[in-house]
C-alpha cells in the first residue's frame, strides 16, 4: 500500500500546471487545449518546456516500477509492478495538487509499459509517429497508438498476463480521457499539432 501511495503521489506531481506557473506565470488549464498535457505545454511554451515535461512525464510511469516494485514484493506478487505503473497513471489524470483536472495519461503510461514491454512501447511510438504525420492530430495518434498496445504485448510478451490486461484496461482508460476530443473531431473543431496557440 506504502509503494501504491508513493507511486500515485509520484505520478500525480503536475509538471505541466508547474512548467506554466514557471514559464509564463499562467494556469494551462485556462489556455489552449486546457489540459495539462505536454501537447499543450508545446502550444502554449514551446518545445523547450515540451520537452522536459513530456520525459518528466515518461518518467513518472516507469520510476515506480523500476524502484518500488522489489519492494513491494513484485517476485511473490507479479501484479505489483502492473498496480504500481496503473496507480502513477492514475495520479497523473486524477491529481489533486490540481483539483482532479490532470493530464491525459498518454505520457505517463507510455513510461509505464516503457518499463513493463519496452518493444511493444516503441513499436507503438512508431504507431504514433505515423498517425501524427498523416493526420496531424495528437489525440488520434495517441488512441491509435494506445489501443495498438495489447497487440503488441500479445505477439511479443504471451507469458505476461498482468501486462496485457493492463494495456487493454489503458485503451479503455486512455479513450475515456480523450472523450472531449473525440467528441471535436466530430465536430471538426479539434486543434492540429501544427498549429499553435497564444495565451490570452
């Protein structure tokens, strides 16, 4: 439970609201896409707050993992590492140092599944990379991406059970979170990545 709460606590740190506050003096969540996300960071700062945000970010979900896992007794439990990477992703979307109105999770989760199946993680950057440059859009590069996960850890990792749940339990999660965006693309309202915006 201590290596549970640490990791969500972890995850839950708001680079994004921080990288505002530092960089401009400004609330994310009031500007842009509003939402605490690297994508948004980029719009608003640039890429040289982007960057830093989106590796933090990256980091949170593998950190937990990486140094809690032995810990926690991931050799007599092989959930533990799986609950630790989900509990840092949920502290990210879910973060009460920001009343709840976290990020999208993208990030963090991929640090997550970074340290749980680094191929499939890469493959699914390749995944990213591609729709992104076809359709300009991050949050369909990112549910693309996402949901090409559990195939992945199906073809590479088939004795990793805990793993492939996870990645199907972060379709639904990372979908969930993408709701607003799915509904503008709909509506053919939804920003491209190759535009930025201005604060007011």
């Amino acid at each position: 439970m201590l290596a549970l709460l640490a990791a969500y606590v972890l995850g839950a740190t708001p680079t994004s609201y921080i990288a505002g506050k530092l960089g401009r003096g400004i609330d994310l969540r009031e500007h842009g896409s509003r939402n605490l996300g690297a994508t948004n960071v980029y719009r608003i700062l640039g890429w040289k707050y982007a960057v830093p945000v989106a590796l933090f970010d990256i980091a949170k979900g593998a950190i937990p993992i990486v140094l809690f896992s032995g810990w926690a007794g991931a050799d007599e439990r092989p959930w533990v590492p799986v609950a630790l990477g989900g509990a840092a992703v949920l502290g990210h979307m879910f973060s009460p140092y920001v009343r709840f109105r976290g990020g999208k999770g993208v990030a963090t989760a991929a640090g997550m599944f970074l340290a749980l199946a680094p191929v499939a993680v890469l493959l699914a950057i390749a995944v990213w990379g591609i729709c992104l440059w076809l359709t300009g859009y991050v949050s369909v590069s990112s549910i693309v991406a996402v949901a090409s996960v559990p195939l992945w850890v199906l073809l590479l990792q088939r004795n990793a059970p805990y793993t492939l749940w996870a990645s199907v339990g972060l379709v639904v999660l990372i979908v969930f979170a993408h709701r607003k965006n799915i509904a503008r693309l709909f509506a053919g309202t939804e920003n491209r990545f190759r535009t930025r915006d201005k604060p007011a």
